[in-house]
C-alpha cells in the first residue's frame, strides 16, 4: 500500500483531476491485470494504445488512471494524472513504488551491439567468486543472488526491473550487473535507475525494424551515458569508432578499453585457440577459458569493470582465469571419435556472424572445412538479411541456409532474403534446408573428421517460435544427439 502522491515523485505532471492522497495498491500497464485501488498507467504501444483500455481499468477498480491525454468521462472517486509521456512517468512510478531500490546497492549497465550478456554474466560469476552478493538482469537469466528466474526480454519493463532490485535489497545484494538494450532505454525503462556505472561494448548493424537509421540507434544508446549521474563511471570500447561519441555529453568518470588504440585499460592477444586466450593486460599475463579476439574485448571490459568497482587487481585475474563461457556463446562440444567441433553462438547479427567466423578460421588450420548453420529471424530488421547470407558464404566453406525464429513470417521468403547477399562465385558453398533440426543433422552428416560445424543465431535459446508458438528447441542439445549418433 502505497500514497498516491508520494510514488508520483518526480513525475512531469500536465494535470491532475482528483486526490493524489488516496492509498493505492499496485501499478500495471496492462488493464487485465488491474484489481481494486491499483494504478494504471496507459502506454502507447506500437501494437496498441493502452489509452484504448482506460474503461476496463476502471471497471476493475483502478482508483487511479496515468495518462497522455485524459478521457472525456471521468469516475467519480478516480483520479486521473496526465502526463507528457506515460512511458517515463511509469519509470520514476516504479522506482518510487519500490523504495528506489537502485540507490541501495551497486548497479552497472551493459550497452552495445554484441557482448552485453557475456559481459554481465561474467561480472556476475566474478563478483560472486569474489564472495559478494550479486545480481544480474541478462537476456538469458534474471539472477537474484543464488535465486534464478526467467528472463522475458534483454531489458524488462520498468516495474519489473524494480520489483526484481527490491527483492536484491531484501537479499542484501551488493552489486548488479544489466544489460541496456536500445529499446529499453528508448522506452525509459532505465530511466529513474541509479547507475554506479556503464560499459559499451561496441555498434553495428541491429535493430534497424525498431530505430530508423543508424544514427537514431546510435544516439539512442548515447542517451545512457548522458543520463548517468557525475558519480557514475563510464567505460567505453575506445576501438569502435562510437566509443568515444558515448562520452561526449556524459557527466561521468570516463575511461576506455582497446586492444588496437591507447586507452586506460589496454590488452594483447599473445594465443588464440580453441581451449581459449592468453592475454596480456596492463603487462600481467592471464589465460582465459573465453575464446576468440571478440572475447579479448569482453575480458579486458570485465577486468576494467572489476577494478573500477575496487577489486583488487590479483584477485581478478585470479577469478577471470576460473570462468567458463556464457552458454550460447562461442558454447562448443567435440565428438570423440570423429574429432568434429560444433560450436553454437548468438551472433545474429551480421557484425557478430563476421566476429565468429573470423576467429574460427584464425585458429583452424584450415585442413579442415568449416560448415555454417545459419538464418534470420522473422518479423525483424530485414535490411541485414542479405548481409548475413554474404558473410557467411565468403567465411565458410560450406553453408546452410535455415530457419531462426520466423515467428509470423514465411521462413523460405527469410531464407530467400538471405540468399540474396551470396556473391556468384559462392553460390556452390550453399543450400538451404528449411526445417532447423533437419539443417543440423545435414550438416553433421556432411562434416568430415577435424571438420568444425558453426550453428548461429539462437544460442541460449531453449525454444523456436513459429506463428506465434514456442515450440521446445535447443540447438546445443541437438548438435550434441547428431554427433554422438555419428561416433556409434
């Protein structure tokens, strides 16, 4: 139970129609959940207005209605709020609902491209082999110290967000490590949050359905490092040519990472294979179990991360050398009598693909062949789609074309998007197969002993949505069955 003027802190507030001193219950956006003497706050969707569903709100007893533009009928014992964006005010209603619960321990946000879950999830592990209290808000988990919970979405909604933080406070979580995506900080869904830091890993070609051209993307991301307070640090990948816009505005303490350029944390890749790295930071050596130069940037962003937040240098060495990639990326298994490795990754997108096949050909020998499983999502940026169908034939030796996620989408017209980037003197490396189970077993019947089989785009995913429908699907699980099939 909460006043209603006390959660409507900092709140932009145009109008207000009724009392602000009743006590409420809780906030939602979505009216079907609403009960008696809750808030509800209207939100614009791109699929629906939720400015639409103020009636049934209130038929189930919302005593308070937030809102861009009041309704013309008002309820007597109701008390309508207008605001100028119903998306931030429902931010700063969160963090006041939950005691703003960011301000009560350690939060660090992970911005970019690619990267961001390896990088959280391994501050994560780090902190807590360091023996603190931690938790995580990921793509692929929500962690509450030792307390698992499924992740919906790479950034949640504002009120989940604080409903998670407030149960960290109550575990007496020290340090929090989240991903930011593009939407959630276009949506405000960090806004109101207190952040102790930022990393940015890098940019490129994603999200282009959602943002409408790169630079909106861009500058999107940007947002998050200009609303950091003076107190925050930010930490930017200072070889991508963004890193340095992210600090042009920011009021925070600035430092960089690189592996190419000067920077305040700076790292040397002296082996790359595949039982992992050997690096050289800051003239200390370290062996990391992560593999590939993309790796390099995340291990350098998480040993600079840990020493911002005050670790002592030794100890995280010590701690990173201990960690075990993040499952769904660069995640691999070799089959014991054929030798074959298959190794399942995230990338999905065409900066990421590029990434993966680049340090797979680096470390093989190149006496084996290297067969790509991979496909795009559907209802999705379809501007990358041909620019995934041209890395992965001009970096492999043979390709598979298949389905990802089509969701609502024909999964041969995706494929045939995809098709369309492969350059005429790679068209014989290619073949699409359109069910995904069946695209994996083709492939680890055509590879060969030492052959290395790369099945991209879903990851960590445990599941494959087709009209609208999850359907039970693990590509890690799969490969695995075929191989050990194969080693009879």
């Amino acid at each position: 139970m909460k006043v209603l003027k006390d959660i409507l802190y900092k709140v932009n507030m145009k109008a207000v129609a009724g009392d602000t001193g009743v006590t409420v219950n809780n906030i939602h956006f979505d009216s079907r959940k609403v009960q008696l003497n809750d808030v509800f706050v209207a939100i614009r969707g791109s699929l629906t207005d939720g400015h639409d569903f103020i009636k049934n709100a209130e038929n189930q007893g919302a005593l308070a209605i937030v809102c861009e533009k009041m309704p013309e009928q008002k309820i007597n014992g109701v008390t309508y709020i207008e605001v100028k964006d119903t998306k931030k005010a429902l931010a700063f209603i969160s963090a006041n609902y939950y005691d703003n619960p960011s301000e009560k321990l350690k939060l660090v946000g992970v911005t970019g491209t690619n990267g961001k879950t390896t990088i959280a999830t391994l501050l994560y592990d780090l902190f807590k082999k360091a023996g603190f209290k931690v938790g995580l808000l990921s793509t692929v988990k929500v962690m509450v110290n030792d307390e698992e919970h499924q992740a919906i979405r790479t950034t949640p909604d504002s009120i989940t967000i604080n409903s998670y933080l407030n149960e960290m406070n109550k575990a007496g979580v020290e340090f929090c490590f989240m991903e930011v995506s593009s939407h959630g900080i276009d949506q405000h869904r960090t806004t109101a949050l207190k952040f102790e830091g930022g990393i940015f890993t890098n940019l490129s070609h994603d999200h282009l359905d959602y943002h409408k051209d790169f630079a909106e993307y861009r500058d999107v991301k940007k947002r998050f490092f200009d609303e950091l307070p003076s107190s925050a640090f930010a930490l930017v990948n200072s070889d991508d040519k963004n890193g340095m816009v992210m600090l042009q505005n920011t009021k925070a303490n600035k430092y960089t990472y690189a592996l190419k350029s000067y920077a305040d944390y700076k790292a040397q890749i002296l082996e790359n294979q595949f039982t992992g790295l050997l690096l050289k930071i800051d003239d200390q050596e370290l062996w990391s179990r992560l593999i590939g130069s993309f790796n390099a940037y995340n291990v350098l962003a998480i040993y600079a991360a840990a020493d911002l937040l005050g670790l002592k240098t030794i100890e995280i060495l010590q701690i990173i050398s201990q960690l075990n990639s993040v499952s769904g990326r660069f995640q691999y298994v070799v089959s014991e009598k054929k030798k074959i490795t298959a190794i399942v990754d995230y990338a999905h997108t065409p900066d990421a693909l590029k990434n993966v096949l680049e340090t797979i050909n680096s470390i093989r020998t190149k006496n084996e062949e290297l067969i790509t499983v991979v496909g795009c999502g559907g209802d999705r940026d379809t501007t990358k789609r041909p620019k995934m169908g041209h890395i992965a034939s001009a970096l492999s030796s043979k390709v598979i074309f298949t389905s990802d996620n089509p969701r609502t989408e024909d999964p041969e017209k995706i494929i045939e998007d995809v098709e369309a980037g492969v350059q005429p003197q790679n068209f014989k490396k290619t073949m699409s197969v359109t069910n995904r189970k069946q695209a994996i077993k083709t492939a680890c019947q055509m590879a060969s002993e030492n052959d290395i089989i790369l099945i991209a785009g879903k990851g960590h995913e445990t599941y494959q949505e087709v009209n609208g429908e999850r359907f039970e699907f693990d590509d890690f699980k799969i490969v695995n069955e075929f191989l050990k099939q194969l080693d009879k």
